[in-house]
C-alpha cells in the first residue's frame, strides 16, 4: 500500500504521537473545527485532547484506543441486534 492510498490512523502510523488537529480530523473523517469542538465540549475521552500552549494535540495511542473500543462496542451491538432479531418480547 502507496502512502497515498493509506487511510485512517495507518496513514500517521509512522509518525509522531502526537497528531495535529488537522491530521487528527483526517483520520476521524471530521472537519478541524468539529475537532476543536469535540475537544472543547470534552467529547473525547480524558488523555486525548493535549494542550501546549495555545496549540492543541491529540495523542495517537489513546485515539487509536478510543476508536478500537468504539468499533468494538458497535460490532457488539450489531452482534446483539443479529441474535434479538425476530425474537418477540413479553410486554409486562
């Protein structure tokens, strides 16, 4: 795989551990500016937001964390949608 057609946190993942905003919203699929904002509504978990300064970071091994446990819990809640599917529930 080209560096130019490396996506997501492959794409950083010989760099630094700490991404720019903007690189960080490249891998997230989000604007800067949602960046900024889900830092500033405390919207990621403790440790990825990093501030020196007026500059703003976010750490590549907690976001990779962050997004494992995220994929994680969605294959959990399809597997749970899979196995509930047809089943009728009692209405009490």
């Amino acid at each position: 795989m080209s560096e130019n057609s490396a996506t997501g946190i492959e794409r950083f993942s010989h760099r630094r551990l700490l991404l720019t905003v903007k690189e960080a919203a490249e891998v997230l699929g989000l604007s800067p500016r949602m960046v900024y904002e889900f830092a500033n509504r405390k919207m990621f978990p403790e440790g990825v937001v990093i501030r020196l300064g007026k500059s703003m970071y976010l750490s590549r091994p907690r976001l990779e964390i962050w997004l494992g446990a995220r994929e994680k819990e969605e294959k959990e809640r399809q597997e749970l949608r899979v196995r509930t599917a047809g089943v009728v529930w009692p209405r009490y």
